[in-house]
C-alpha cells in the first residue's frame, strides 16, 4: 500500500517483512500489593516501524517497516502503591529498561544503544465533605519509539476533583 502525503512523500507497506521471534525471560516477585519484574527479550528480526528511505533516483522520501537484525532489552518494573492514611493514597510504577539493536541501514551496519525511564504516579486525596482531588501524570525520558527512531523526553499532567452526593447517590467529576 501506499499513503501520499505529496508527490514525493509517502508511507508504504513492506512485503519483504518477515515475523519476528522473540526469546525471553522473566522474574517476578510479588509482595501483598508491591510488584518487582526483571524481564530479558531478544528479539531476531524485531520490526521497526516508520524506518525512512529516501531514493536518489527519484527523489522519493517515504517511511516503511523494515526488520532490524536483532533488538535486546532489559528492563525493571515496580509497581509501588503506598498509603499515607485515610486521606492520601498513591500508585507509582516505573519503568527502567536498556535497549540495543543492530540495523543495515542503508548498507551501513547501525548499532543503538538506549537507558530510559518511565515513570507514572497518581495521587489521590480525600477531603471533607466528600470531596477527593487526584493529580496524576507520567514522564517519559528519550527513547526509541517505532524501531530506530529517537523520542524526546515527554510528560503529562492531569487534575481532578470528584464530589460525591450520597442521597442520590450521583457523583460529578470534573
């Protein structure tokens, strides 16, 4: 397939893609609500999405999937809900992983290596009256996104406030 976005621009399809197998291994430990995970993948012919090709013959840009020779990841999750009282209470996950991976980019052995973390927090508070507010938010350091691709670090800020009305037992979130 192909999806222009000018005469010269275009994403399209690969059908010289082949599957990719993944070997992997995971430890996991579990304490009342504490998560801890180590996880191992190796992946040969990992697919890169959105991989962009530019023809000299035609002047052509486009981006496809290609595989990659292989992609290793690391990576470390914990899941973290802690209670302060009655009144706070929190979820914090965080993700730490390392990446390499090996591509021929246009004939041109690439080799990438990326450390990033994720982390995602939500913090809720229980006021009077049956009043709760909750922050919630995420960042994300640089990372690779869709295969070789490069992401900036991004994050993500939300607020809530939650009234519940027991006698028609409605709640209004705004």
């Amino acid at each position: 397939f192909r999806i222009f976005f000018d005469p010269f621009t275009f994403v399209a399809g690969n059908p010289a893609l082949q599957p990719a197998i993944t070997d992997g291994l995971k430890l996991e430990y579990k304490f009342k609500t504490y998560f801890l995970s180590l996880n191992f993948s190796h992946d040969d012919n990992a697919i890169a999405r959105f991989v962009p090709i530019i023809n000299p013959e035609t002047n052509e840009s486009f981006v496809t999937s290609q595989n990659l020779n292989f992609r290793n990841t690391i990576s470390l999750i914990a899941t973290l809900p802690v209670y302060i009282g009655n009144w706070w209470e929190m979820q914090n996950n965080i993700i730490a992983s390392w990446q390499e991976l090996k591509y021929d980019y246009t004939g041109t052995p690439l080799y990438l290596s990326q450390k990033a973390i994720s982390i995602n927090s939500t913090q809720t508070f229980k006021l009077p009256k049956d009043f709760t507010i909750e922050f919630s938010g995420f960042f994300n350091s640089p990372q690779f996104g869709w295969g070789i691709s490069k992401g900036e670090a991004m994050g993500k800020l939300n607020i809530g406030l939650q009234k519940k009305f027991k006698k028609s037992r409605s709640t209004l979130r705004l």
